[in-house]
C-alpha cells in the first residue's frame, strides 16, 4: 500500500516538473531555458528534478509523449475493419483536431523550436513518422480490402497530416476545411465501381 502511494506521488511530481517545463520552454524556447528556471517554475530544488529527468533533452521528449497525438491517431485506426475509411479518417482529424486546439501551448512549443533547436525537430520528427506509419498501415489495410485503389500510402499520409495540421495550427475551423480536403484526398483513392 505504501508503495502504490509513493509511485502516486512520484507520478504526480513527475507531471508536475513536466508542466513547468512546457510552461517556460513555451515561454523563453528550449535553447534559452535552463533547468535551474523549470526547477523554480516547479518550485522544487534543482537536484530533485535531475533526480527525474537527466536534462532538457528527456523533458522535451517527455512533453511530446504525454500530449502526442498517437495514442488517438492508433486507436481509432485499429478499430473494426468493417468500418468505412471516410468514416475513420474524418474520426481522427476530428479528434486530433481538438486535441491540437486543446494542446496550443505543447503546439507553440513545437513550432517554436523545431527549426532551432536539433531535438525539438527530432521529437516531432518522431511523432510525425509514427503517425506517418499509422496511417500509411491503415490505408495499405484498405486497399487490401478493395476500398480503396492502390496509392501511395505515404505521399496520401503526408498530405493527410498536412490536411489535419495546417488549419488547426493557422486557426481555421474544422468545418468545412478539413472534411472538404478528406473528400478530395477519398475522391481521389477511392475504388471505382466496375462501372465507371
């Protein structure tokens, strides 16, 4: 019993030091961030957040894994097969949709540092090639089944991401921007009945 409270507040205090540290990356950036702030920000000393996390560089990737958005992105694409790709695709832009404008200040941060700052673009670099591998698995899957035509799945996961990032990230709403896209993406793989 004393254990499972004790691994409680270690969690807890690990959740803690990594919301201090999305709040001032997300303020000052990575590069310009050292941990003596996050400690202060945590109010905790210094050494008990080594004790947590070597640096910033397993902060920053510890950020990523908590409001990734590949545990959505992988459920809804491992759902039954019977359901239509339209019915999928528009499920998990939906979701990812809202969690992106849930997650502004994780998005902030990511934007901010990719192009500065060599781990930030190799974390999100990683996020997006699992999604990427989700994705290009989910239509192979579909094509398999005769929905959809043979494509190339990554170009289509590629393009599909885009779809889903880009208007949530400049502020447009969901409606009609992202299903509008999905359907030009689907009109364009989608299997042709014998007759046309």
């Amino acid at each position: 019993m004393a254990s499972n409270k004790r691994g409680e507040q270690a969690e807890r205090r690990r959740a803690q030091l990594i919301d201090a540290a999305l709040d001032v990356f997300s303020e000052r950036g990575v590069e310009a961030t050292r941990i003596s702030d996050i400690a202060e920000r945590a109010g905790v000393a210094q050494g008990l957040l080594y004790h947590y996390f070597p640096g910033k560089e397993a902060l920053l990737r510890a950020i990523a894994e908590r409001h990734s958005p590949l545990p959505i992105i992988s459920s809804i694409l491992m759902m039954p097969p019977e359901r239509p790709a339209r019915e999928t695709l528009l499920d998990v832009a939906s979701r990812v949709y809202a969690l992106m404008q849930q997650e502004r200040q994780a998005v902030r941060l990511a934007l901010r540092d990719i192009l500065w700052w060599p781990t930030s673009r190799e974390v999100v670099m990683g996020v997006r090639e699992m999604a990427l591998g989700f994705l290009t698995r989910y239509l192979q899957s579909r094509i398999d089944v005769g929905e959809l035509r043979p494509h190339d799945t990554m170009v289509v996961g590629q393009t599909y991401i885009s779809v889903i990032f880009m208007p949530a990230v400049v502020g447009l709403p969901f409606d009609p921007y992202i299903p509008g896209a999905i359907e030009v993406i689907l009109d364009g793989i989608a299997a042709r009945s014998p007759t046309t």
